[in-house]
C-alpha cells in the first residue's frame, strides 16, 4: 500500500511533467516585472480613490508609495519563484498554482483583519484589503498567461486523460460549489445591507450607517469577482457545460457589480437594486450547471436481439 506521503504527491499532482515544457527563467522574469508594474499602478490607483472618497486616509500608514510598491514588488517576486517552480515539480501547474495562490490571499487578510480588530479606519483597512486582492489576481493573470506551460506533443491532452488527469478534473467541483455559496453569502449580505442602510442615504459609496456590512458586502464582491474570472480562464474550452456554466456565472457576477456601482448615486438606487438580484440569480444558476451535469442520468436496458 502507497505511504501517507505518496498519496499526498497524488493529490497535490506533486511529480516531474513528462508531457508538459515549463516556461524559462527569462519568460517567467518578463511576466514578473510587468507584474510588478502594474500592481504598483492598480494600487495607486486604489489608493488614490480611497484618498478622494475618504479625506481622512490621506496620511494612513500603509498608504505611502514607498512602502506598498515595495511590499508589492517583493510579493510578485516571491509569487514568481513559487510560478518557477510549480512549473517543474507538478504535473498539473496551474491546478497547483490557483489553490496555492487562494491560500496566500487570504492568508494576507488575516493582518488586515487584525487591523480592523484592533479599530484601525474601516474604510482604510477595506482599501487595503482590495488592494491585496488586485495584486494577487494581476500576479496570477500575468504568470499563468505570458508564463504558460506548453504541451510537448500534440497527443498529451490524451496521455493525460489516459493517466487520470482529465481537463474536468483541474477544476474541480469544490469549485463551483464554492463560488455558488459565495454568491449565496453576497445576496444574503445585499438583504442585510438594504435592511441596515437607509434607502434614502445620500450619494456615497459608505455611509457611517451600515458601514460595516457595506464594506463586507463589497470586500465579498471581489472576492467573487476574482473567483468567476478565474473560473472562467481555467475552464477547458472543450468542455462545453462548464464553459458556458463559467460563462453565465461572470455574466451575472458582471451585472451584479454593476448594480452595485448605480447604487453610488441615489436616483439609480432602484435599479441598482434590481441588477444586483438579478446578476446574483444568473451567477448561481450559471455556476450550479456543471453540478446538475454531473447528476447521475437515468438508463433504460435495451431489449437484446434474438
């Protein structure tokens, strides 16, 4: 019987990829400096919104340049080597790379919300969260994409499917059922929201009313927003209930966030309101058809000849 250890490689698709050619240092340091590039833009970007809507984060630590484009540029480096390596030691890289980068994002979060236990400015320590956040889904894009790993023969999707690593199986159910029940958290905090903010509030995105579920609602809405556009990149084009299941999901992830964003203005709050519940409806019956897929199918026996 295989040892503990050899069942955990098995899992985690921990072995030397026969079929696959990782990418060079050279195309992998390209990818990385582009990275850092625009990171460091996105977050200022960020860090400027959050100073225009919110003057009181103007002097905020964690929002001087030196020290998130430094903290930015160690952290793609650090996620390039992590990339680099993936790449030469597992036989499915960004199966890999996708979990190991989830688990690094929230593991980020968790000084955040130390932050915000220990009462620094909610708005402040949302900016910043949202700031990690699009560091990581640039860092991922940037290395997966203009770093890929190339098949080696045109007969390796089927030696691998022959192995038991089937294009299915890199996105695996957890998948979809997560993102279902992160729809399902997004809709139940719009429900609390519209019951804690007043529908009359003035034009803003956060009022001092509601304030903390408002930043959860929004900080989740990333979260999800990151999730379908992942989703949508990792699902083979040769699996057409998936794709279109990815699809719908973004679609209505898509509608929803801009439900969100009409909901700034109070003349637009109505519909804003309706997109919102309307995306939140497509995203998850768009991310619950690969599962009704997967249902078990009745047969009937076919009567034999003769």
């Amino acid at each position: 019987m295989p040892s503990w250890t050899e069942k955990t490689f098995v899992r985690l698709r921990i072995g030397v990829p026969a079929l696959s050619a990782p990418p060079s240092a050279l195309r992998v340091s390209v990818a990385s400096v582009l990275s850092v590039v625009v990171s460091v833009a996105a977050n200022a970007a960020i860090v400027r919104w959050a100073t225009s809507e919110f003057p009181s984060t103007k002097n905020y630590s964690h929002f001087r340049f030196v020290d998130y484009a430094t903290l930015t540029a160690v952290g793609v480096v650090a996620a390039s080597c992590a990339w680099f390596v993936t790449t030469r030691v597992t036989t499915a890289p960004r199966w890999f790379f996708f979990r190991l980068a989830v688990l690094v994002m929230l593991v980020l979060w968790i000084p955040d919300v130390y932050l915000f236990i220990h009462h620094e400015p909610t708005s402040s320590v949302f900016f910043l969260m949202l700031m990690h956040l699009a560091v990581a889904q640039i860092t991922y894009s940037a290395l997966v994409y203009l770093a890929p790993v190339r098949i080696q023969s045109l007969v390796a999707s089927a030696e691998l499917e022959s192995n038991g690593v089937s294009p299915r199986e890199l996105l695996s159910k957890g998948a979809w059922t997560s993102m279902m029940l992160l729809v399902g958290l997004e809709m139940l905090l719009g429900f609390g929201e519209l019951l804690s903010v007043p529908f009359d509030r003035p034009n803003g995105w956060v009022i001092r009313q509601g304030e903390a579920i408002t930043l959860l609602h929004g900080a989740v809405g990333g979260v999800l927003g990151f999730g379908a556009v992942a989703i949508y990149f990792l699902t083979s084009r040769d699996e057409r209930i998936d794709r279109i299941g990815a699809v719908v999901g973004l679609v209505g992830v898509a509608i929803g966030a801009v439900g969100g964003f009409c909901c700034y203005a109070h003349s637009l709050r109505l519909v804003g309101m309706v997109l919102m519940f309307l995306g939140g409806s497509t995203a998850f019956f768009g991310y619950l058809m690969p599962s009704l897929d997967d249902a078990p199918q009745t047969s009937y026996a076919q009567p034999s000849k003769g």
